[in-house]
C-alpha cells in the first residue's frame, strides 16, 4: 500500500468530518428561521505533505460539502495554484511552511471580494428567476406558489449508499418537518423589530472569541460570572488581546502557568445537555510546548456530590509551524435534564 495514499485519505476524510460537523451545527443554530451564510475560506496551498493529493484534501472536502449542503465556499489555492505549483513562482506561495507574505494575504482579500460579489449577483439572479417561474406557472396567484422547506441533507460518510441516498433524504425531510411542528414555528412570537423572542437555540449558552464574538470585557464577564457560581477562583487563566501582528484582534482564554485551572457552574437550566463542545487553538513554539487541557463535564446527583459526565485530555501543541483552530465534543454518559 502507498502510504501517501493513505494518509491523503486520512486527511480528506478528517477534514470533511471537521467542516461536516461545523455546517450542521450552523445550520441549525437558528430554529425556525432562515439559517446563516456559512463562508468556507480555503487559504492553505501547502506544503506540509509530500503527495499533492495530500495537500489537495481539505479543498476537496470543502468543496464537496459546499455543493452538498449548498453553501458558500471560495478557494485562494485554486485561484493561485497554477503559478505557484507549475510556474514555481513564490509571491503567492512558501516553499518552507504555511506562512504566506504580504501579496498573498492581500490576494485572499481580493478573492473573498470578488466571490462575495459574484454571490450577491447569482443569488439576486436566481431570484428573479424563481420570481418569474413562479408568477408564470402561478398565473401570479401567490397561494398556488409552492412551499419549500429547508432541511439537512443526509450527512455526507463513507456509509452512505447510492441505493439509499432517496430514502435518507426523504426522512431528513419528514424528520425537519416534525420538527417544525414540535417547535411551533409557524405560530412563533415576534419582537416589534421582527425579530423572535423565544429562544430557540439548542445550547443553553455558547460564545465565540472576535471577530464577530465576545471580545475581552465579555469574556471576562462571562468567565467570572460562572466560575463564582462554582465557587472555586480562577487560577492561571486570563483573557489575552494578542495585537502583535497589527489588527489582529487574536483575542482567547489562555492559560498562563502550570497546572492552571477554572471552573464554570451553571445553575437552573432551561435545555435538556446532551454534549459540550469546545473550540480550542492548537499551535507551535516554546508557549505551546506540552500543554495540554483536561476538560471535564460533572453535575450534582440527588445527593448533592458530583457526578462526571464526561472528560477528555486537549493538546495544544501543533507538530507543524502553523496553528488550527479545532472543536472537541464531549458526549454525556446520560442526558442532563433542564
């Protein structure tokens, strides 16, 4: 067997895992409303592989999972790759490691730019398209317009069949409709903005870091605020805005010894818990070297002890000179009740 081989199937297999995992999660995380645009930016070009294939997976699964769930997907490696594979030019590309210069960051900028607007002209052209199929099939009669729903495809694995593909989505299909139902979206409760007020979130609380999340008084609020209820100090960990590199606003919860620890309570939940999931930064260097992260999910029994759920030991060091932003679930042995 090529070992190349394999480890190119390795790769594409645990990036299509990875990104599946994110889109289902993002698609679902507004119920009874038009789900979010998932953006998936590809910038990587290599090298940290021998076999080309290798280095072609994650755009592959990326661009697999782009046309099976219908979301956005733009590539740098594709718009650079011939220059800077075949023609041996390095302004877009570094033979050494992941490490880009100036014009390709800038470069990246340009295709998202371009894609972005490419989107917004497409999306408005299928519109019109769908307007003008509809009133000419319709006699313009808007109750005779047929209603879609919007559902999850299958998820995309090695164990799903051709023979079977009709039948899995037809019950994605009855099983988003009965969830339509159970959650009573068509008689939802609106704000005067129009916007919902019952929370239909699936988590009981989630944040993200900036961009687009909770920068450091937020995070820090929200790590004091639970880690009180516990009752047990923070130890060792503190919110970082790391502007080095200029805006770059890397802002995370970052240990800053050994041994550090925190613990977070949350009291009277309105959600039944049957996961955590953790998103994390693995990368490389004297800072990173040997850390690991021990995560543990415990709640009070009817006899008030703790009882843990689930635990699982995080690396943070990467083996190669680049860092990854990864997600961690942790199962519950049972469901936590609301």
């Amino acid at each position: 067997d090529d070992p190349n081989a394999d480890l190119a199937t390795a790769v594409l297999d645990q990036a299509r895992n990875g990104l599946q995992q994110f889109i289902r999660a993002a698609l679902t995380s507004n119920r009874c409303r038009v789900p979010p645009l998932v953006v998936h930016v590809d910038d990587y070009l290599g090298p940290q592989q021998d076999s080309l294939l290798g280095d072609m997976s994650y755009n592959t699964a990326m661009l697999q999972l782009a046309k099976w769930y219908d979301t956005f997907a733009i590539s740098y490696g594709e718009v650079v790759r011939d220059i800077s594979w075949l023609e041996g030019d390095s302004t877009f590309f570094n033979k050494n490691d992941v490490h880009f210069s100036n014009w390709a960051h800038q470069t990246i900028a340009w295709s998202i730019g371009f894609a972005s607007l490419e989107l917004l002209s497409t999306f408005c052209d299928d519109g019109f398209a769908r307007a003008v199929y509809n009133f000419n099939s319709t006699g313009g009669d808007h109750n005779k317009i047929p209603k879609y729903y919007l559902y999850l495809p299958p998820p995309l694995t090695r164990e799903l069949l051709r023979k079977d593909v009709e039948d899995k989505y037809a019950e994605a299909l009855k099983s988003a409709q009965e969830s339509y139902v159970a959650m009573a979206c068509f008689n939802k409760t609106t704000g005067g903005d129009g916007n919902e007020l019952e929370d239909r979130s699936p988590c009981i609380v989630s944040w993200i870091a900036t961009p687009g999340g909770y920068g450091v008084p937020q995070i820090s609020h929200f790590m004091d605020r639970h880690s009180k209820n516990s009752g047990v100090p923070i130890r060792g960990w503190k919110t970082e805005n790391q502007l080095a590199e200029g805006w770059g606003n890397k802002i995370g919860w970052v240990a800053t010894q050994s041994d550090a620890t925190f613990t977070l309570q949350f009291d009277h939940i309105e959600k039944d818990v049957n996961s955590v999931t953790v998103f994390y930064l693995r990368s490389y260097g004297e800072k990173w070297d040997k850390s690991n992260a021990r995560f543990t999910v415990s709640k009070f029994d009817e006899n008030n002890s703790d009882k843990v759920m689930s635990t699982c030991d995080i690396a943070g060091v990467s083996e190669d000179r680049h860092s990854l932003t990864l997600s961690q679930e942790l199962k519950m042995s049972a469901t936590i009740r609301k």
